[in-house]
C-alpha cells in the first residue's frame, strides 16, 4: 500500500510541482552557499509523499552513523542480551578497524565530558545511549559499539532493509580513516532507518517510542529545528567533521503527522555556512509540506 | 583466650551451589594461564546475601567489600543477582591493598570488573587473577587517571615497594601489557577458612572436578 499511495503523490501536480520548486531552490542554494554538494531525502509520513535530491549518493556518515549504532543497541535489547539498565564498564580503549592497534577518545575532542569523568565506574546502557545521541559522546558510541559489536548493527540495517547506512567502524579511528575505511550514509539511507522508527516498527512500539525519546533529547539545534516554529519538535540527530555536516530526523508538525528528513552536506574544511544552509532547506521542505497540505 | 572474630559471611563449596551459579563460577576447575600452565580455580566463595551487606561490610579502614565486586553486563546472568559470590581471597587482597592506599596517601579507586570477576565474564581471560579474587585493576589514585607510562610505572613501583610478591602488569600497548591501568595481582591464592564446609564424600574436591 505505501508505494501505492508514493505513486498516487507523484502524479499529485501539486505534489510534483512543488517538488520541482524545491529541487530548484536546492541547485540554488547548492551554488550559492559554497557546498561541494548536498544530499536531501524526504518522506511525509502523511500523504506518503517522498522527495529525493542526491539522496543516493555518499557522504562520510560524520555522527549520523549513531542513529545506526542506537538501531543495533535496541536490537540487543530486543534480543533480551542487554536491559536498558544494565551497567557497563566505562573504558577509553577501543581496539581499530585496522590491524587491531589500540586507540582512545581524546576527551578534547568529544562534546561530552561526563563519560570520560566515569572512566573506570560503569554507566548504564541507556545513559550512555542518551550520552550518544543528546550531545553526540563519542566514548559513549564506541562503548556501545564494541558491547553490540559491528555485525549486531550491520545485521539490524539489513533486517529493516536499509541499504544506504553503511557501517565499517567505531568513531576517532584514526588508523582507519587514513586507509579509507569509513562508516558512509545516503540522505536516503538515513530517511529509511527514522521511518523505521517514526513508524514505530524498530523492534516494537514501546522501544520505537524510547528511541524517539532520546532523539527528542538531541541538544545541537542549529540545523533542521533552527528555523521551524517553536511548536514543531523534532527528533534529530547532527553529524559534523571538518568536511561534512548533517541533521537528520523526525519533524513533529503541531497538527498532522510526522515527516522524516535527512539533509547532508560536504564542504571544504574553510567552508561557512553550513548549519545556515541545513536550517534553510529544513524550512523550505516544512513550507513547501504546509503549502501541499493545505492545497497548494 | 579472646574472642573469636566472627566474620560475618557465610563460607560455601561452590561446588554445592545451583547449577547456573555452579557453571559460571567453575569452582575447582582447571583453567590454563596464557602459557599453558593449568592453574585450579577456587573452590570455597563467601556468600553475599545484598548489596547493602557488601555496600556494609568493610574489610579494611578504607575498602568495603562492594569495592571487589563491581562488574558489568558482561558478567554471567547467573552471577549478577544476589545473593553473590566471591573467592575468600578476597579477605587477604583486602589488606594488601589497604597497605598500597596508605603508601600512596590517597583513594585508590577499584575499576569496574576489576576485582573479583568470575572467570565467565566477558572480559576475563586465561586465568585472570581476578577470578581468583587475587587482583585489581586501578584507574585512578586520588584525582590522577593511571592513563599514561608516567603514572602507571610510579604507582607500580610503589606497589612492589611495600607488597612483597606482588605482580604489576608491564606498561604497554600489546598483549599482556597495560596503557590505561594499573593492575596488581598476588597470583593463583586460594583461601579455604577454617569454617569452610567439610566435603561429604571426603574425595579430595579437587580431583573431583578436574577437568
């Protein structure tokens, strides 16, 4: 049914054309704000409308790869091999995708000091899935990584069927990332695992709902909230190195049902702008939603 | 004659104890070492009705019993409720380490999973001293995280300076060496007190588990 009603939008004229002005508002902004490139996916879970711009394409997945890492930590809580309020052994060590060589999170580069002040006590699995999602701790993912491991999340992806998610490693591996191994997303990759979520079919309602909420916790709001209306919440997550910048989420109209939207953008390391430019595509694709809704 | 102490845990034969429990302590059981070496686990555990008596029970000034039993997810399930169990070394680790806290002057903070662990827990190797509740693993002195050659090596050397016998995990980044802890181990000690449970069948225990 849902791809019925995807092909019924599609030839919608008002659906397609304000597809069109939006794909045209994209290549504007593209030019004009200095990106190398942007990616943008969304899905309207109302009308079943879905809008594609560079969404098969690759970027580095930057901290958008914890939306993946959250998915196969709820897989192990599904599976009844964790509990949400199971302690785990705060340790900075991780071991690299690349021969093994250990490494750490260097706590100057992490936004998050209060997993590093509990190096050696434990923290329970949802307070570090909070950690990883709400201020984006980079000790806190690899900690849930190297507890789930790798294969526990790449199985998760393909159990939803999400092909543009493509996970190789933990994050800060330096080694790894000098041989070229890293955790990649599309903007439609990303789409397909939050309509997981926002659908509430990861696993079951209840931990849907628990994802959601540590989504809803995300305290970096520069891009895809910054210039919604105060009412529209939105269950998010940003992703950002020195050539990349991402937001993608769950937008929480006041009055109809939820969107889901990825918009990831490469820039060169000087690059400006970049949580500016997500904040003006975020409200564009809200606008041009609100338009079709209420009839053009 | 005084008093007699009396100690307020009850000793017990692992080899008596449910089989869940039984199968992740491995009481009596051989295990090798990282060489080969076949080296016997405890037999005899004290008997740890809660967490408020472990969080109670000081075994020295300056440690309580809950200390040596921290561990994570990654224990057996069958160990991760109470009543739980630890080794009856634990009473002679104790005191050692009270000895290295008034050498150093400051809180020495036991890890997470790194005193008594059994050797089923996720992270416990080849006979791990740990399993033996012989060893600790310290990651912080006081305000210093133990992260580096600097802090490790000084507080190793301390360590050897006023515990005789006492093993100190070489600083390193490979295998069987240490980047991010201090690990201080007294080796294979099994402790069976005086009131420990006679066995029944008078066989000698560790024949009867060997494996």
């Amino acid at each position: 049914m849902p791809e019925l009603i995807e092909q019924s939008v599609a030839l919608d004229p008002t659906y397609s054309e304000a597809a069109d002005r939006l794909r045209a508002r994209l290549q504007k902004l593209e030019r004009d704000s200095g990106a190398r490139a942007l990616g943008v996916a969304v899905y309207d879970t109302a009308s079943g409308f879905s809008f594609r711009y560079n969404a098969e394409r690759w970027f580095h997945a930057a901290s958008t790869i914890k939306l993946a890492i959250l998915l196969g930590v709820y897989s192990a809580i599904h599976r009844g091999w964790v509990l949400p309020h199971s302690r785990l052994h705060v340790r900075n060590r991780f071991m690299s995708a690349v021969s093994g060589a250990p490494f750490r999170v260097a706590a100057d580069r992490d936004a998050n000091a209060q997993v590093h002040a509990a190096i050696g006590k434990m923290l329970r699995i949802s307070e570090l899935a909070r950690h990883m999602i709400a201020t984006s701790s980079n000790l806190a993912t690899n900690l849930l990584l190297d507890l789930v491991g790798l294969d526990t999340v790449q199985q998760s992806l393909a159990e939803f069927s999400i092909e543009g998610v493509d996970i190789r490693r933990g994050v800060e591996d330096e080694r790894a990332f000098e041989h070229g191994i890293n955790n990649r997303v599309t903007a439609a990759g990303l789409v397909d695992l939050l309509h997981v979520i926002a659908d509430r079919c990861a696993f079951s309602r209840e931990l849907s709902d628990q994802m959601l909420e540590l989504l809803h916790a995300q305290e970096f709001r520069s891009g895809i909230p910054a210039r919604l209306p105060a009412a529209v919440r939105v269950a998010h997550k940003t992703g950002e190195i020195s050539t990349v910048a991402h937001d993608a989420g769950v937008v929480y109209p006041p009055d109809r049902k939820p969107y889901v939207i990825a918009v990831l953008t490469e820039w060169s390391p000087e690059g400006s702008g970049r949580s500016a430019t997500i904040a003006e595509i975020s409200h564009s694709v809200y606008e041009l939603l609100a338009q079709v809704n209420d009839g053009g | 004659m005084g008093e007699s102490y009396h100690f307020p845990l009850a000793v017990v034969d692992g080899l008596r104890l449910e089989k869940a429990v039984r199968d992740a302590l491995k009481p009596g059981a051989i295990v090798r070492d990282d060489e080969g070496r076949a080296r016997r686990l405890p037999r005899y555990f004290y008997e740890i009705p809660s967490w408020d008596d472990a969080m109670r029970l000081k075994l020295t000034p300056d440690f309580a019993l809950w200390e040596f039993i921290q561990t994570d997810v990654r224990e057996a399930e069958a160990l991760r409720a109470f009543p739980r169990y630890v080794p009856c070394a634990v009473t002679l680790l104790a005191p050692s380490l009270q000895r290295f806290r008034e050498a150093v002057g400051s809180f020495v903070h036991i890890a997470a999973n790194g005193g008594y662990r059994s050797p089923s827990h996720g992270v416990s190797g080849n006979a791990s001293p740990h399993a033996w509740a012989t060893a600790v693993n310290i990651y912080r002195i006081g305000d210093t995280f133990l992260d580096d050659r600097e802090a490790i090596e000084r507080y190793a050397a301390m360590a050897r300076a006023v515990l005789p016998g006492v093993w100190t995990r070489p600083f390193g980044w490979g295998r069987g060496l240490t980047d991010d802890h201090l690990h201080l181990d007294f080796g294979y000690v099994v402790s069976i007190p005086r009131d420990a449970p006679a066995d029944p069948a008078g066989v000698d225990p560790e024949v009867a588990v060997a494996c």
